[in-house]
C-alpha cells in the first residue's frame, strides 16, 4: 500500500514507484535486452568529437587572428562551439531518456547533417573556387530536435549568423572527424532501429498503467491520466501506439496536444476542446451548449506546452514519461491536477527515471550545467562584480540544491515550499488569476482609482478559534494546517525599480505571508501561493465579519496600538530583502548577460516600501 501524504491543498500518493526499482531495471528500452545501457550509451556519447557542431577547431593557424577580430563582433561565437557540443550531448542523452524514438530521429537527423555538409566540402575540394562560406545555422539542430517550452531555447541562437569559410579551414582533417563521428552515430542509430514499438519495455509498461487505471480507478470511476514529455517526437510516438489500444481494449478516448499540433480520438481536433474534452468538470463543459457531452478524453499525452495556467484537476493520476532536468518543472507539470477544489480524494504520480544510478546521473547533469552556466556568465563582455570564485561557488549551490530537490523526487511529491527560495517566480504562471483580476479591474476600476492605500480587512482562519464564521464552506484537513492566523503584505517598492522584474516578476509588488509566530509560511517568490490563499479566504464574501472587526479594534484601541503588526512588518520584509539578495545573485550565474541590479534600485530596509493592503487571518 502507498502512504498517504499530505501537501499543499491537496491530499497525494507518494511517488507510485520509480523506473530504478521495477525488474526492467536492466534495460528499461529493449524487451529482448539487447539495446546497449543508458549508462553505456550515455559513456559512448560523451566520448564523441561531433565535429559537425565544431568547425572552430579546424581553422588554419594563419587564419586565427582573422576570427579572433569576427568573433569580438559576434558575441564570440566561435568560443561557444564547445558549449554547443556540450548541449548537443546533454541533448541526445535527454531525448534518450525520453524514448527509444526519440533518440532514434535524434540520431537519424545528425547523420544526415553530417552527410549534407560532407557533401558540401567534397564539393569545394572538388572545384577551383577560392573561398565558399558556411554558417553555423546550418549546421545546429532543428528546433523540433529540442524540448517544447524549454529553458534554453535562447541559448541555442548563440552565433548562428556566424559564417566561416571552407578555404580557411583544415578541410580534409575536419572531413576525416565527421567520418568517424557518422560511423558512431550510425552504430546508435542501427542498434535503436530494432527496437520496434513491440519491443520498446518502457512504452508497453505505460500501457500496463493505464491499463491498471482504467480498470480499477482509485477515485470513484475516474479512468482518467495525464502524460507528461518533454519532447513532440515522444509525446506523437505515444499516441500513435496507445490511441487504437485504448479505443478497442479500454473502450476510451485518447488526444496528443504539442505546441505545434493536436490530436484526438474524440471531438474537435484542436487545443481548447481537447482541454475541456480531457477536464469537462473543471473546465465547465456542461454550460457549453455547442459542445457535445456525450463522451470524454481519458488519456492525454502532452509536452509542456500545457504546463502552465491549464486547470485540469479532473485527473487524478500524473505520469512523468521523461524526467526535466529541472525539479521545478516536474513539480510544475503536477500543479496542473493538483488544485483547490479538486473532486479526487487521492492523487497519484509516476516518475520513469532514466537509470537505476542516479547519483551518476546528477554528477553528469552538474559538470554539464556548471561548465555551460559559467561560459554564460564570463563570456558576456560586461564586468562582473563577483570574482570567477564567487561566480562558481553560486553556480554549484544552485545545482547542488537542484540536484537534492531532484533525488527528493523519487521518493515524495515536493510541494513549492520544500523548493524553497531558489525557484524563480516565472516558473509558476499567475496565469490562473489574470482573467478574475482583469474581470475585476473593468467593472471596478474608478472605485480601485479612488480607493487609498493601506486599506486592509479581516477573515478566520480555516482552523482557528473563529473558524465558525465560515459556516457553509469546507476546508480540507491540509488546508487548515497550512493557514494558520497571520497576515499577508502587500507592499510595493517606493523608488524606480525597472530592470528588477528579472527577481521580481510581480515588480514593483511584493507578497509576503506571515504567521503570528513571526515565522514567514510564503515569501514573495511564492506568491501563487499567497494568492490561492487570499482567493480561497475572500472570494465570494461581499460583507466584512464584523465580529472580528470588533475584536481587531478592541485589541489595538481603534488602530493605537499596532506593536503586534508593526512587528510582523518589518519580519516580513527582513525576509523579502534576504531573498531578494539571494535571487540576484542566483540570476548571475543563471542568465547570459545578467547583470547586478543598480544599488539604487536595490531594496535593503522598510522605507524602501509602502503598504498597499494588507489581510490579517485571525
């Protein structure tokens, strides 16, 4: 049996199991064992030259100088190869660890820019021309090689415009690196043909949870799944092979949604009726009188294209087919089934995890990540304040921690808070508050123009001594342990503060929730959390509780006496300006280009801030 586990709004199931523990263990892609190790392949790969991404290394030393001076010009472009080498091999590991096909279209691809640019130097050497120009574009990957709504999608552009000339190159030793590179790929590739969707272990172990789901639900008669990858070429892989296996073995419906394309088995083929389709309930279909209400999506396969802003609590059951290299991610993907008012009692979650040796997994994610995250930080041009030293001790914290939260992950659902500070507000959308606000603002703007600063209200907490004033509304027993009796802040900084959205998304706003103990339950950089809070305690409610108006006032002799709150104020931002420190100096080492914030801009004390309004729970 599986433990219940209580956190956030939500009751979860831990972790169902991890791909290390299960008796496929050996080798998690081929049925019959012969396709080579993850570890292996992972080994083979990191031994590559792939020398098609790298024609820096084969520029003639009396032509130098000549890049020398281009690539000053060019965001040294030229000293990039070896980054793009780097996330080229990280690139063809993470469509690995996604599928079989993944890694197979992965490998057909490269070869056949291999044999493109072979071709194109066989010709040069064949002619008399003197010179024949080449860009970098041609030679990087095709976007739809790279993972949907991914990270670093910007860091792929570096240097694209660059051109060099073959004359200017040692073309035969280049041409003799792309052989040998072509004949190593081809091996992978052979080796990952065979592996045919009869074969592929990991696909037909998706289908035995489903299966298992459909057939005995956990939740009253809730067949219902969501899948999770980071790449199109996996999520239409999927299905393709589970979308006529659910129809006539399980007798339900299926849908693909990437961001470039939709499918289904039911209704209309496009992205919103899929979503209400999959999520009727939450979604509110049935006020829908256009769409039909006869069936329902069961099973949805999906990159991260859905990953924010989407509400699709119907669900009950997550499965990670891929593992994001980012923790924040994996945590993100399950936000879109764990929300307040979901109607599932329990909520699973399935983690495939690519190697039953993780910790050599995360060792090869850090060196990665840490060589390419300080080429990004020195190789801007700009002066750092932090010294090279500085500079990676804060680049091996953060993946330090990273990493933890990662390992964390086969073993319980981590929740925002045990994230701690280190996650950026924009990994979480606010999406999910933004039409409510903007209903709001157009129907009240002049009374929200005219209203003053400060102005604040009062409302019971959940599982307080006051809790029955809130007779007719339901709290869950998670619900009441979070919200304890304290205040939220919102304040704003006084001075110019452009440019310090890069920490503060919500710039110049800072929420803050924090408890009467003094102890800060969410900082700014959780404000999704403090807003699902304030919602859950407001809304609906158009009369203040008087009763408790009564007692605020009696406690504080009509506002006199404000020691208490004066207290929990200047904690609170005491709070908000250590993690605002923090986060800037974190932004250093995570962004190219990334620069610190102006002193003058920075905020360090509490007149750096005026109270916009403030909700005491009590």
């Amino acid at each position: 049996s599986v433990k219940p586990l209580f956190k956030r709004f939500q009751r979860f199931e831990k972790p169902l199991y991890d791909m290390k523990d299960r008796s496929l263990k050996a080798n998690w892609y081929d049925m019959e064992k012969r396709f080579p190790s993850y570890d292996r392949i992972n080994e083979q790969i990191l031994n590559y030259k792939l020398s098609l991404f790298n024609p820096s290394a084969y520029v003639r030393e009396d032509k130098q100088k000549k890049y020398e001076e281009m690539a000053k010009t060019q965001v040294s472009a030229f000293k990039q190869s070896a980054r793009l080498i780097a996330m080229m091999k990280v690139n063809f590991l993470k469509r690995l660890e996604s599928s079989i096909e993944s890694f197979e279209i992965s490998m057909d691809r490269t070869i056949k820019k291999i044999e493109n640019l072979e071709h194109k130097i066989s010709g040069f050497l064949k002619s008399d021309a003197k010179s024949q120009e080449e860009s970098l574009d041609s030679l990087q990957p095709d976007d739809e090689e790279l993972e949907e709504n991914g990270e670093d999608s910007e860091q792929w552009q570096v240097g694209k415009k660059l051109k060099f000339d073959m004359a200017d190159l040692k073309i035969k030793e280049w041409l003799a690196d792309l052989k040998n590179d072509k004949e190593a790929l081809i091996g992978l590739l052979n080796n990952a043909k065979v592996v045919t969707p009869e074969r592929d272990a990991k696909l037909k172990e998706l289908k035995r949870l489903i299966s298992e789901k459909v057939k005995k639900p956990f939740n009253d008669k809730n067949k219902k799944v969501l899948v999770f990858t980071a790449f199109a070429d996996t999520a239409e892989y999927l299905f393709e092979n589970i979308r006529d296996w659910c129809e006539s073995e399980l007798k339900i419906h299926s849908a693909l949604v990437c961001g470039s394309h939709t499918k289904t088995s039911y209704g209309k083929n496009d992205y919103d009726s899929i979503l209400v389709n999959f999520s009727p309930i939450s979604k509110n279909r049935a006020r829908m009188t256009s769409v039909s209400q006869t069936a329902e999506i069961d099973i949805l396969i999906a990159t991260d294209c859905i990953s924010e802003g989407q509400n699709l609590q119907d669900c009950d059951f997550l499965v990670n087919y891929d593992i994001h290299w980012n923790p924040v991610r994996i945590i993100q993907r399950f936000g879109r089934i764990d929300r307040l008012g979901s109607i599932n009692k329990t909520i699973q979650l399935v983690n495939f995890w690519p190697t039953k040796d993780l910790d050599n997994y995360i060792n090869l994610k850090e060196r990665v990540e840490a060589r390419m995250a300080l080429v990004d930080v020195t190789a801007t041009g700009e002066d750092n304040i932090l010294n090279s030293e500085q500079i990676e001790e804060l680049i091996t914290d953060d993946l330090k921690y990273r990493s933890r939260q990662l390992k964390k992950l086969q073993n319980e659902v981590l929740d925002l808070e045990d994230m701690d500070e280190s996650i950026s507000l924009t990994d979480f959308t606010m999406n999910d508050f933004r039409t409510e606000l903007s209903n709001f603002i157009e129907k009240d703007q002049q009374r929200l123009k005219n209203a003053p600063m400060g102005l604040y209200a009062v409302v019971p907490a959940p599982g307080g001594a006051h809790a029955n004033l809130l007779s007719g509304r339901e709290f869950s027993s998670a619900e009441k342990e979070i919200i304890k009796p304290g205040v939220i802040f919102c304040l704003a900084q006084k001075e110019q503060s452009d440019g310090n959205e890069a920490v503060n998304p919500l710039n110049p706003y800072f929420l803050v929730y924090i408890q009467d103990d003094g102890v800060v339950r969410y900082n700014y950089a959780h404000a999704k959390q403090v807003l699902e809070i304030f919602r859950l305690l407001c809304q609906g409610r158009k009369a203040c509780y008087e009763t408790l108006c009564d007692l605020f006032n009696e406690e504080t002799n009509h506002g006199e006496k404000m020691d208490k709150y004066s207290d929990l104020l200047k904690k609170a931002v005491k709070e908000i300006v250590q993690v605002f420190k923090k986060k800037s100096n974190i932004k250093l080492t995570a962004d190219r280009g990334a620069k610190l914030i102006p002193k003058a801009k920075q905020i360090s004390e509490m007149k750096d801030f005026e109270m916009i309004t403030w909700l005491m729970i009590r």
